[in-house]
C-alpha cells in the first residue's frame, strides 16, 4: 500500500511530521511508537470515536445563559440541531448555581468550591453567554468562571448585540474563547465543537498521567496521540475511512482542511483512493 | 383554492415581506431551524415575541408618561426590544427602534414619543401581515421555504 509513513524518530518531532504533510499529498499512515498505557487508552478513546461518529456529538452539554426569552429560545435551537444536550437559564446568578458554585467565602474568590454531588451530576462542556444582563453580566460570570478552579477550564463564548471591540478584547483578555455578535447564527454554533473537543480529550490524558506517574515519562509523548485524534476529529471521517490497528492509524480520504490546536498549526491536503486492507 | 395555487400565493406573499423591508435575512435563519421535529418554528418565535414585547411596549408606554423623561431607562427598555425584534428579523420595527434609542442620547423627549408612535404602528402592521401568513402556511400545508434539508 502507497502512502507516507512515519517513523518513530519523525513522530518524536511534531514540527517534522508537519512538514511532511505539507510536502506529500498522499494517504497518509500515522505510525505511533510503541503506545505506552495512557495513549493506548487515548487510542481507545480515539476508536470509541471513531466507532460513534455523530453519536459522540450528542454527549456535549452546552449552558446557555441569556435574559431575553426570544434569544434563549434561538440559542437553544442552534444548540440543539446542532447536536448538543442543552440547558437554558436566564441569569449568570442561576448559571453559577446550576454550576454547583457556592459563594462560602466572599473574601477569597479563588476558593469558589463545587458541592461533590453537583461536580458529578453536572457536565458542562461549554457555556455561551449574553453579554448584557441585568445584575451579573456576562463579563462578571466570565470571571467568576475563569477563578474558580474547578470551573475555569470550561470554555466560555460571550454574545452580544453590539460591536464594541474593547468590550471584545476584555472578554478575549479574560480567557473568552469567542465572541460572537448576536444574531448568532448557525455558522457561529459550529466553531463551538473544537473549543468543546480540546477540554474532553485532555482530561483523560491528565487522569491517566496521573494513575501511572511511575511510567518512564520519556516514552510518552500524549500531546502527539492528542494531535493525532484532534486531527482525526477535525477531519470529520466516518468509521470507514478510519482504520486503527494498534500501532498504525490509518487516515483515508480527506479533503483540504486547515487544523489548529494550541501553538501546533497544520494545514495539508490529502488526496486519495480508497485502500481496501492493510 | 387548488394547493398549489395556495402554495405559490404564498411564496409570493413571503417574499414580498422582504421587497418590502418588513422582514431581513434573519427571519430566514429562523426558517432554516425549523424542521421536521420543529415545524412550527418560526411561527411559535414569533408568538414568543409579540407576546414577551407588548410586556415591554407597556412598560415603555408607562414611562413615557413620565415628566422629565429618564432616558437612560427608556433606552435600556428599549436595547431589549431591538435585540428580540433583530432575532426575529423584524426589519422596519429594528429600524424605529434604532431611532428612538438615537432619540434617547439626544435628550430628545418629542423625539422619543413621535418615534415610539411609529414603532408601534409597524409592530402592529408586521403582527397582521405574519399572523395572516401563518395561518395561510397552515391552510395550504408543508411549505417550501428556506428548510433544513432532510435526508
């Protein structure tokens, strides 16, 4: 079978496999080293994925807080034909209650804690705010967010009816991931998923790395598996063209697309025919 | 009438709210939403509308009354009508609400009720127009507008 495949040496440098990519327009095989324990449970996930496709979208639960009963009505619908499990509320006061944030102590915020019970119940992938409200703005629920520590790894999106760029900035400034003009619209829901993404494949690896801390670390390199399986999702392939054995993943068939996650950046095209078999 | 005939009656009536200016693009983002587990979308956030803004139409009304005039309250009032009347895509009404919002920076009392007056009026002119619209959607079945496809 034709196509590029990585060595072990090239997959140690993520830069260097980009730079493949850029230069071969093939199928392209992602050969991993030897996968030690958390990134064969990466790889699982990965499989998992892969095996549900569309089903995985569903498992996103996505708070929306907004005042105007109209808008919560919109953003609901954007959220739900989208795919995502949807909750509504109408004030950032009720968002940090739903949140399981309890305000013991005013004179620390840093020490907003979540009642157990609430951390498990509730999963929050992403939260998407109005900006404008009355009592908490969206701002100040942003805020209280990104100082908690059990809340500040949700991504936050702001929404707003007006176009003012300091406004925008100060939201970016305080670790809003986007920040969408209202009406918001169909194109504006679709750029939540990656933001949703990033948050649901990095706790396993950081749970994992925890569970076996006394694993040579040298042989783990997880934010490759993880560059691998973002790439993969990006990608958007059905089950077919995903063909996983357990040191080789085999990518088949895409189309242009541009991948971003974090400083790694990797834009190639690949074309190809469909490869029946190893 | 022949369905059909109800049916391109329809379309054009549809249309003529946009040559007109009554409604933008949009009131075809809400069209897009709907589908098969929704069909009645569009027409139930319109219903949400008229019933969730004539609280506020009140409440603009009441304060309008008032001598001297507290703007910043009108304009507050007044940022939520133009937000929901902008998510429905209620073009000319947006435009009046717009205006009145200008009025209320101005300090411009004459100004802010002449403008309410003409807001009101266009409200009640698009409130007919898609109430009639609705219930001919309803008379003449499924139609064919800007849907989700189905597949």
């Amino acid at each position: 079978m034709s196509g590029m495949v990585l060595g072990d040496d090239e997959w140690v440098d993520g830069w260097a496999w980009e730079a493949n990519l850029k230069r071969e327009s093939k199928e392209i095989a992602l050969s991993l080293p030897p996968l030690s324990p958390p990134a064969q449970d990466m790889l699982g996930l990965l499989s998992s994925i892969g095996a549900m496709g569309m089903a995985t979208e569903s498992q996103f639960h996505v708070l929306a807080v907004d005042d105007s009963l109209i808008d919560r009505k919109l953003i609901e619908k954007l959220l739900k034909i989208s795919s995502f499990q949807v909750t509504t509320v109408d004030s950032g006061t009720k968002a940090l209650e739903f949140l399981g944030l309890h305000e013991h102590d005013q004179s620390k915020p840093s020490t907003l804690t979540i009642s157990p019970n609430n951390h498990q119940e509730v999963e929050v992938n992403l939260i998407i705010t109005d900006y404008c409200m009355p009592g908490m703005t969206g701002y100040d629920l942003l805020k209280k967010i990104k100082e908690s520590s059990s809340l500040r790894n949700i991504p936050v999106v702001i929404m707003s009816s007006e176009n003012v760029p300091s406004r925008i900035s100060r939201c970016l400034e305080e670790g809003a991931e986007e920040f969408f003009l209202k009406p918001v619209r169909l194109a504006d829901v679709n750029r939540l998923r990656p933001h949703m993404m990033k948050t649901k494949l990095k706790d396993p690896i950081q749970e994992k790395h925890e569970k076996h801390e006394d694993k040579d670390d040298e042989t783990e390199k997880p934010e490759h598996v993880f560059l691998s399986i973002f790439l993969l999702e990006e990608l958007h392939l059905p089950k077919r063209q995903l063909v996983i054995l357990p040191n080789h993943i085999h990518v088949l068939e895409s189309e242009r697309t541009k991948l971003s996650f974090g400083s790694f950046g990797v834009d190639f095209g690949v074309t190809t025919s469909y490869v029946s078999g190893p | 009438m022949e369905r059909n005939q109800m049916r391109r009656q329809l379309a054009l009536i549809r249309q003529s709210f946009f040559d007109q200016g009554f409604l933008d693009e949009q009131f075809i983002q809400l069209e897009e939403l709907q589908d098969d587990a929704n069909p009645n979308f569009v027409e139930e956030v319109v219903t949400l509308y008229y019933r969730d803004s004539s609280r506020l139409i009140l409440n603009i009304d009441q304060a309008l009354e008032r001598n001297p005039l507290d703007f910043n309250k009108l304009d507050n009032y007044m940022h939520q009508f133009k937000g929901s009347s902008t998510s429905i895509g209620a073009k000319k009404v947006k435009a009046e609400c717009t205006q009145f919002r200008e009025y209320c920076k101005a300090g411009n009392s004459e100004g802010c009720m002449r403008t309410f007056q003409q807001l009101k009026k266009e409200y009640a002119i698009l409130k007919r127009k898609l109430e009639a619209y609705f219930q001919q959607a309803r008379q003449a079945g499924p139609l064919e507008t800007a849907c989700r496809s189905r597949n």
